[in-house]
C-alpha cells in the first residue's frame, strides 16, 4: 500500500485528510498518481495538485520535480498545497 497524505486546502477538496492505494504494477509514479486521485478520491483533486506550486514529498522529502516521483510499497506520499500569506 501507498498512503497518500492531503495537506491544507487540498484536504479540502479531497474530502479527507489521507487515501491508500495498492497498485496491481508494484511501482507508483506521477501519471499512476493522478489517475488514482482522478477515479478513487474526489472530483477536481488531480487538477488541483497538477498546479505547478503544489509540491510533492515523498518519505517527508520534498521532490523538486513531481514528475520524478516513484513511489513503491509502504511509501508515503504528501500533497503541499501552495503557501499563501502576505
């Protein structure tokens, strides 16, 4: 299983702060994880993470580019949705 953790507004939308997914393949990447979030979570949540400034950590460790992300069994996955503030 992968957990993938909803942090701030993206919560919001989710509907809940976390999901787990299990992935037929092994390995979990970007497009797997947008799939996922697009069938299993909640309407409008993929196409709110695709937003350039939401980061991705995988492990606690921010990725510099989503794109890049493999995830595999027992990883965690945090959605960070864009700092607001002035």
């Amino acid at each position: 299983m992968i957990r993938v953790v909803y942090l701030g507004k993206l919560a919001d939308v989710a509907g809940k702060s976390e999901s787990q997914f299990a992935s037929s393949s092994g390995d979990l990447d970007w497009p797997d994880i947008l799939a996922l979030l697009d069938s299993h979570v909640a309407e409008g949540l993929a196409e709110a993470v695709r937003d350039q400034r939401v980061k991705v950590a995988l492990n606690g460790e921010v990725l510099a580019d989503k794109t890049f992300l493999v995830a595999k069994d027992g990883d965690e996955i945090a959605l960070l949705p864009p700092v607001s503030g002035g």
